[in-house]
C-alpha cells in the first residue's frame, strides 16, 4: 500500500467514525416527522404545533418505520419505495467545481431514496406498507395501504403537501409532480472521499456531525439532515433549537454547515 492509498484509506475510516455521530435536540415527537394526532399537552405536545397529521393514526414512528417486515429492512422501513429504471432521476451535474466523482453521480443512493419516498412530489406520503388502518393503496405493493391525513382540522389532498415548496425536492414550476429531478439540488449520491481527493476546495477533514454512508462514504440527504431533530420552539417545556431548521445535522448560521465540507 503506498503512502496516497494508506491516506486515503485512514480518510475512510474517520469518516465513518464521524458518521455515527447524531445532531442534538432531538425528539421527533416535536417536529413536523410526527403526523401523529398523539399528543402531551402537559409536555406542550398538542396538534397545534405540527400542521399535517393524521385523525386515526396515534403512532409517531409508524409513518416512516415499522419493527416487522419492513421494505428495506434497514432502517426498518414502513415506505413504498418505487422501483426506479436506470436514468430516472437528474442529477446535478453542472457545476465547474465539482470533483469528477461528483459530476458522475447519477443516482440518489439508498438512504437518499428514503428520503425521496415522501420528498419527491409524486410518491404519496400517506402510503404505509403495515398499518391497521386506512384502506388497501391500489397502485401499490401488496399489503400497502392508504391511511387518512390531515391538513390542521381540515381534510386536504397529498398534492396539498407534496407540492409545498422546500418539501417537493423533484418535481419543477412547469411540472411539479415529476418527481426525478434534482438537478437544481445540491448533489448527492456520491463518495466524498473520491470527491475530496481530487477537488482541493473540499475539506478533508469536517464536522463530525455531517454524516456519511457505506459503502463509500457517500453524500446523500441524511449527510446534512436528520429528520428525528427538534427545531420547534413551540413547545416551552421540550424547545428545539431554531438553528437546526430544517432538520439540519447543525447549525449553518453564518453557514457553519457549508463551510464544514467546502473549503471557500
């Protein structure tokens, strides 16, 4: 093993490390993740604090997790998550700056899809695989079923959600239930180890928070967003911390996020 592989290879190892390491403040229970309509209100937990959530559904995990036959079986996924063809999605490419192993990316991978279940505009968030409620999801995966949603006390459409801005990640002006395209999004889907060896404007050392994934220490969505942590200052007995918004892995105030990978 020579000396740039043996570097290489202890980059890998740290950041792994720094992967396992979890923003603070968390408590899905106070973010806009918990479509629940379980509440607290001695903790300040009331209905009134989130926007979206569900009359029948009293579990908070069920919409994203589920401790038995779950699709993909990490993490415990309650998710339809649609098969998609090879050169599906648009993936940010454009960018000068970016490494060669960035600008070759050209899939999301397997925790961004996670994310892109209920984020891309198109595949419909109210879709669980097990739930003892709602009524079979034609159109879907055996089994899957529809559950209600609410939007505040009143009754609203997954559109209504889906295509908020900031919450639709694929979909564009002109065609906002695409659901591919996110190529006017920062890229992801790519190792940031290759990346970082050959762009010398991204950090070989960052943030422990800013997380990476196997098997190459990828970027994905989750690398900068963990969506269990708490922002919602709501709440005076269980306050988030507003500098995490949205979901961020840690404050980006005079952009500390960014400039934990991007050496500007």
């Amino acid at each position: 093993m020579n000396a740039s592989t043996l570097i290489i290879a202890i980059f890998c190892v740290i950041l792994a490390a720094a992967s396992t390491v979890m923003a603070g403040n968390q408590n899905v229970r106070f973010t806009l993740h918990n479509m629940s309509n379980n509440t607290d209100a001695a903790q300040g937990l009331t209905t009134a604090v989130r926007t979206t959530y569900s009359a029948e559904v009293d579990q908070v995990c069920v919409f994203c997790h589920t401790p038995h036959h779950a699709k993909p079986a990490i993490p415990l996924w309650n998710k339809y998550i649609p098969n998609y063809g090879a050169g599906y999605f648009k993936m940010y490419t454009s960018s000068r700056s970016l490494s060669a192993t960035a600008r070759s990316a050209t899939a999301p991978g397997p925790t961004s899809l996670l994310c892109l279940s209920c984020h891309d505009g198109k595949t419909a968030i109210n879709v669980l695989h097990n739930a003892k409620y709602g009524t079979a999801a034609v159109g879907y995966d055996p089994g899957d079923r529809v559950i209600d949603m609410g939007f505040g006390p009143a009754p609203f459409t997954f559109s209504d959600l889906g295509f908020k801005t900031g919450v639709n990640l694929g979909g564009t002006d002109a065609d906002p239930a695409a659901g591919n395209v996110l190529n006017d999004d920062h890229p992801i889907g790519f190792s940031y180890t290759q990346a970082a060896s050959q762009n010398t404007k991204l950090k070989t050392t960052v943030d422990s928070r800013i997380r990476f994934f196997p098997p190459n220490n990828s970027i994905e969505c989750s690398s900068c967003h963990d969506p269990h942590v708490n922002y919602n200052t709501d709440s005076t007995s269980q306050p988030g911390d507003p500098t995490l918004r949205p979901f961020l892995v840690m404050s980006n105030v005079g952009s500390a996020l960014c400039l934990s990978c991007h050496d500007k």
